[in-house]
C-alpha cells in the first residue's frame, strides 16, 4: 500500500511514515558490509534514527539552524561510536552513503516528485551530520593515538632496560628514563647526538661497529657493553636491531640494553657452585645414576663407582635390565621404582657394600617418568659392624675371665645386673639384692654426693662416658678402694636408658701409690735439708782456706795440702749446688732463671779457661763461629758448659783433646762439646739424663760425682726452651750438641748486647 496515493504527501511527512522502512533496509546494508564485526544493533542503528528524526524537523523548516545543528550532533556521536566499535573511517562514509541510498530508494518507490529545495536540505542534513561524524572520528583517533604514545612512552620510561634509537647516521632519536639514569644526561640533551659526542672514546668506538654491523646484515645483534660507573664497572647486554621503513630500507637502530651485571655474578656463582657441587660429588664415594621410564641408563657418576670397579660411562645409554641381568635383587629393585616406590636397600657390587636410597621422578600426569638414586659406599661401616660383633662376642667372653665386676643397670627401675664376681669381690651373700639405692648407700659418706653429682651430670648433659673413684664398704664392714667405669646407653630418642660398665678393685695399687709417694716426699725433703744445712761449714771451710792461701810464710807442703782442703771443700759445694738443682727440679718448681743479654762465645771461653785451670794437663779446643748474642741465665749456661766440658773430661782418653764449639745461627746458637774415647753403652743411652744414673767404665779417673750432671744440663736447657741431644761411636767418639733459641726481647736493644768475636 502506498501511503501516500491520495493526496500527494510532502517530503517531510513521507520521511516521517517510512522511517522504519530506511532504517530497516540501512540496518541490512550496514550488517552485510560489517560482516561478524558489527556492534550491537542498539549501539549503531540510535544515531541514524535520531539523523533521521533531525532531517524530518528540518524539511518542515521551522528551526533550520537548530535542526541542522542536532543532524551535527548525531553525526558526531556516531564518529565517536563507530571509532570506540573499532570501525575504520572508510567504513563510516560508506554508512552515511547507504542511509543516503535508502532514503532515496524509499522515496522512489514511494512515488515521490524530487523537489528542489527539498531534495537540497535532505543532502545538507546528510552532509553535515557525516562532516562531524569524521571530524568526531578524527579527534578521537588523535586523543586515541596520543593516549597510545603517552602509554608505549611510560612503558619504555618504567622499563628496567636502557632503551633508545638512532637514525641511520648514529644520531639519538629517542632514549628513555633508564637510559638518561646510566648515561647521567637527559633526553634534550642527547636526542640529536651521536655516541662520539656522548660517550668515552673507547665505548663510543665499539657501539658504532655494531650499528654499523646491524646496518650492513639487517639483523638483530646482541652484544656485551662494559661500561666504567660510580659504583664499579658494569656489563650491559645489548640487543640492536633496524626498524625498516616503507621502502624496505632502515630508518632506525634501535637497541635495549639490560644491566645484566648482577645476573653475570649470580650466574657465574652458579656456575661455581655447580662446578663445586660436581667435584664433591666426583670425589665422595657415592654413585649418583638415573634412569628414563623405560630402565635406560642416563647418569653414573661419582668415586664409588672406583670401589665397585664400574666404569660409569660404559653405562649411560644402556638398559638396566640388559646390565644387571644376573642380578635378581636389582631387577626387582627396578621394578620396584618404576612402579612408582621410594625406598632404600643395602647391596654389594664389585665387593664393595653400599646403601642405596631410590626415588621415582613423577610427571604431571602423575606417571614416573625418571628413576634417580644415591649409592653411598658403606663397604668400611659394613666391616666395622662385622669387626663390632666379633669384638662383642670376644668382650662376653672376656667378662667370663675378668678380676673386674661388670654391671647392667636400668636407670628408670634401678635394678642392677651384677657378673659372678660381685658378690665374692664386696664379700656379700649369694642371695644380696644389690640394687641403685644399696649401692649408694654403701659409698663412703665424704664420696656420695660427688659420685652422685658427676654421674647425673653425666646423664643429663648427654654425655656417655662417666668415670669415678670411691670408697665402697664391702659386706664385712672393711672399705674398698672402687675405680669405676661407666657408658650410658641412650635410646633412639637420645634418652638415657641403661648404664653398662666395670668396678675394678684397686685398694692395695692405691695403698703402695701412697706409700710410694710418701716415701719420696720424705726423701726429697731430708736431701733438701741435709743439703741445706751442709752449705754454711763448707762456706767456713771454703773461705778459711782461701785466707790461708793468701798468707806468704807457708812452706810449699803446707800450701799443697791447704789447696787439697779447697779443692775438696768446691767440689764438695758443687755437689751441694746438684742437689739442690735436682731437689728443685724433682719438687716441680723447676730451676729458677734469671735471663740476662750476653754473648755465649765470651761466656764459653770464660767457663772454658776455668775448667782449663783447673785440670792444666788436658788439651781443650775453642772453636766460635757467627753471632753468639742471645737472652739467658748467664750462671745457669756457665754450670751447663762446667758439667759438658768436665764430663767429656773424665769419659775421654788422655791424650785426646777436647774440642768446644760455639755457632750461631738466625734464631739459634748452638754449643756442642766433644771427645774421643769409649762410647756411650747402649744400655745406658736411654737413662742417660736421669738423675743417679752413670756409666761405670774401669779408666774412669774419678767416680766421686752423685751422678746429677746431665740431668741439671737438660733441666737447664729445657728451661730456655731448647734441645739437648748425644751421639756417641766408636770411631768418631762423643759429643753433646744443645741448641739455646736466642729468645731477644724488645727490652734488649742491639746495641746493649755484647759482640761476638770469632
């Protein structure tokens, strides 16, 4: 039906009765040219409807302007719309050229004669409405393309990397927030600059060779930077790639370069580490293996494969059934894994033992996918175990023939087990219960609380070893001198449950100990007084003679026989001198020093000429040789000299000199004394230095010493911190070499200490 036959209808109204009908046959137009992209049908059929509404007012010309202006308004919303759907510019003209298409062929059919002014404001209304449609579109596709670059730039500015470009030439299109950090310069002040003028001679070198390289290939490049900053050098990994432009050429470089410093150590670290794991695991004596799924053999290392004289990579790449095929307890073990079980199990390969812990490797889908185990060579505990039950089968015997009382006692219920000899070794009857609380109460009142004390400690502090000697009251009433040994056995917890130890009886070892001791206390102490008492008449004879001698009306018999009583009263004060050094010495005080600088070659020609004095028929040789300075008791090294030079004197033959040498080194000087004659008997050798103890040999002129020389020599050498030693042949006779450390302090200038003359 024509709805406009009779009367004919005017323009406006006809728009007006067939506006559903354009709209319906615009909206089909648009879906086929829009495909599946179209919107919503709500969000892009509202602006033509209202464009439609605006062109029907504006047709009746009441409001032209403000008619005009709403066909501008709706055509601007749907630039807007059709920008925010997605929907490209070319797409929105052909839009308004469709709803221009079926308002004409609507009015066309509808029989409608084409008016001029009419058909004039239909295309102004169309017209403007798609001006501002694309003039909308346009400015939402520039706030669009500003917001885009405002993000793209944050991202670049927030990125951990240093990223920029460069135009062909090597100048710095753009650089973000990074890079100006690293570099220490903004943006303007390096976009439009090249590396020459940015960076050091050396680096601004190496990176315009690899521009250059991404030039010339047209490729992505990576390559290490090292660059020199505040806080140490740095190593930045450097990705450079071209940016192609429209012609196929390269308009730009671009580059990120990421700090990877850190990451370099850490990985070096790692890889240190791994390598450092690996040599541990080569060198422990373990087998790490696994294998795939299927029993296919993909990792054998480690030092205990030496032990099981397997060559792990014979292995690798082989099946585990095809390897171990006589062996039934590894098949099975296998089996066992792959089947998804974790366990452990002691085998024996080669001869050697090891425990072996395997564990299946689960995928995803829960499946094993790999087998992985640990071999620790056990081969020295499995042998130790076998040794420790033998020596516990030797030790159960052992308590069958033992003097010593083995007991088991339960700490939580106090019953003790006792061996056969307890009750004969306290004297108590058969049937004695002889529990915890009888035991304490029979230790000796001044020893309980100790006992009890030591032992809990011992208990409670986890310790397993306890030891105590006490007094016990045997079941006669006499008293026990008890040597306790005890170890706590403790539970897998670390509690202690039992002690399992031995009493031993040592009443008369610690009764002839004490009488022993008494003994030489009481010996040491009359040696000490009597030498001491004996010293002042010796003094009186002593210095009586010596003002004798000094008198000039005595005949020559005189003179000799007073010089007998002198010689007889030194030596006599000398013998007291070696008691007292050793009664010193054997009290534990030691022999008192008084260190002082001195020169040891002037002290040993002095000694030397005394001793030379003294015996004018023997022959002694002085030899000194480098620095002789050192820090010590002048008397006590005189007495060591006296003792070495008169022993050789006594134990050499006549008519052979003996030689003293003095030498110093850089932290020493060593004095050595030697003679010719008999050796040292062998059997004596190793008392040599003991007190009382002399070689007796039938040429020995003078037997009158008490035998304590050597021992004060070596106490007094011992007291200086040096070393005493004797070699004595046949042939090449026998000489004592002491070594004295020179021992200078900062109090002893060099310039206070005596020269040594050669």
């Amino acid at each position: 039906m024509n709805p406009c036959a009779t009367p004919p209808c005017r323009l406006p109204d006809l728009l007006e009765a067939r506006r559903q009908d354009i709209l319906r046959r615009w909206e089909a137009r648009v879906g086929e040219l829009l495909g599946e992209g179209a919107p919503p049908r709500a969000a892009w059929v509202r602006a033509p409807t209202g464009l439609v509404d605006a062109v029907v007012d504006l047709l009746r010309g009441a409001h032209v302007s403000i008619d005009l202006e709403r066909a501008r308004a709706f055509g601007g919303r749907l630039g807007r719309e059709r920008y925010l759907a997605g929907v490209d510019v070319g797409t929105l003209v052909r839009e308004y050229g469709l709803l221009r298409d079926a308002i004409l062929e609507v009015l066309e059919e509808a029989g409608w004669m084409p008016e001029l002014a009419g058909l004039r404001l239909l295309n102004q209304a169309l017209d403007v409405g798609l001006a501002d449609a694309m003039v909308q579109y346009g400015r939402e596709q520039e706030r669009g393309l500003r917001a885009t670059e405002s993000t793209l730039l944050g991202i670049l500015d927030h990125a951990p990397a240093a990223i920029y470009a460069k135009d062909p030439r090597g100048r710095y299109l753009f650089i973000n927030r990074t890079f100006e950090q690293s570099l220490g310069k903004g943006r303007r002040d390096v976009v439009g600059h090249t590396d020459q003028e940015m960076l050091p001679p050396d680096l601004a070198k190496v990176c315009e060779l690899s521009d250059r390289q991404v030039l010339a290939s047209r490729r992505t490049l990576v390559t290490d930077e090292h660059q020199l900053q505040p806080d140490g050098p740095h190593i930045f990994q450097s990705v450079k790639f071209p940016l192609p432009d429209e012609a196929g050429g390269v308009a730009a470089i671009c580059g990120i370069s990421t700090d990877v410093t850190e990451a370099r150590r850490a990985g070096r670290e790692r890889d240190e580490a791994r390598e450092h794991l690996s040599r541990i695991i080569t060198q422990l004596p373990i087998i790490v293996w696994a294998s795939d799924a299927k029993g296919i053999i993909t990792l054998c290392e480690g030092e205990g494969l030496r032990a099981a004289g397997v060559d792990g990579s014979q292995l690798v790449g082989r099946s585990t059934f095809e390897v171990y095929a006589d062996r039934p307890d590894l098949i099975e073990a296998t089996r066992r894994a792959q089947a998804g079980e974790c366990f452990a199990l002691e085998i024996e390969m080669g001869g050697a033992w090891f425990v072996t812990r395997i564990s299946p490797v689960l995928g995803a889908d829960g499946e094993v996918v790999s087998v992985a185990g640990v071999s620790l060579d056990i081969t020295e505990r499995h042998r130790a175990q076998e040794v420790l039950r033998q020596s516990e089968m030797r030790y159960r015997l052992a308590t069958l023939a033992t003097s010593d009382v083995i007991y088991d006692w339960e700490l939580d219920t106090g019953h003790i087990e006792w061996s056969e000899l307890a009750a004969r070794q306290f004297r108590l009857p058969s049937h004695h219960v002889l529990d915890i609380h009888e035991w304490t109460r029979r230790i000796h009142p001044e020893d309980r609380a100790r006992v009890s004390r030591q032992m809990q400690a011992v208990i409670d502090h986890g310790e397993s070893h306890w030891a105590d000697e006490y007094r016990f009251q045997r079941g006669d009433g006499t008293w026990a001198v008890i040597s306790d040994r005890g170890q706590v056995i403790r539970d897998a917890a670390g509690r202690a449950a039992r002690m399992v130890g031995a009493m031993q009886d040592v009443s008369e070892q610690r009764a002839a100990e004490m009488e022993a001791k008494r003994r030489a206390e009481f010996e040491q102490l009359l040696i000490g007084i009597v030498s001491h008492d004996l010293r002042n008449p010796i003094s009186a004879i002593t210095m009586a003679t010596t003002t004798l001698l000094r008198r000039e009306d005595l005949d020559e018999r005189q003179r000799k026989v007073i010089g007998r009583i002198l010689s007889s009263a030194e030596r006599a004060t000398r013998m007291l001198r070696d008691v007292l050094d050793f009664t010193q010495a054997r009290l534990g005080g030691g022999i008192p020093m008084q260190p002082r600088a001195l020169d040891l070659h002037e002290l040993t020609r002095q000694v030397v000429d005394e001793v030379q004095l003294a015996n004018p028929e023997r022959r002694l040789v002085i030899e000194c040789s480098g620095d002789g300075r050192g820090l010590w008791d002048a008397d006590r090294l005189a007495q060591v000299i006296t003792n070495l030079v008169n022993n050789a004197i006594h134990h050499s033959l006549e008519q052979g000199p003996v030689r003293v040498r003095t030498h110093g080194t850089r932290r020493a000087v060593a004095l050595a004394v030697h003679n010719l004659g008999p050796p040292i008997p062998s059997e004596l050798r190793p008392r040599l230095f003991e007190p009382m103890k002399r070689a007796e040999r039938k040429d020995a002129r003078d037997s009158r010493g008490l035998g304590l020389g050597l021992f004060i020599v070596k106490h007094i050498v011992d007291a200086h911190g040096g070393g005493l030693r004797v070699h004595s042949t046949p042939h090449e006779g026998t000489t004592f070499l002491v070594r004295l450390p020179r021992l200078l302090g900062r109090e002893v200038a060099a310039r206070d200490m005596p020269h040594a003359s050669a």
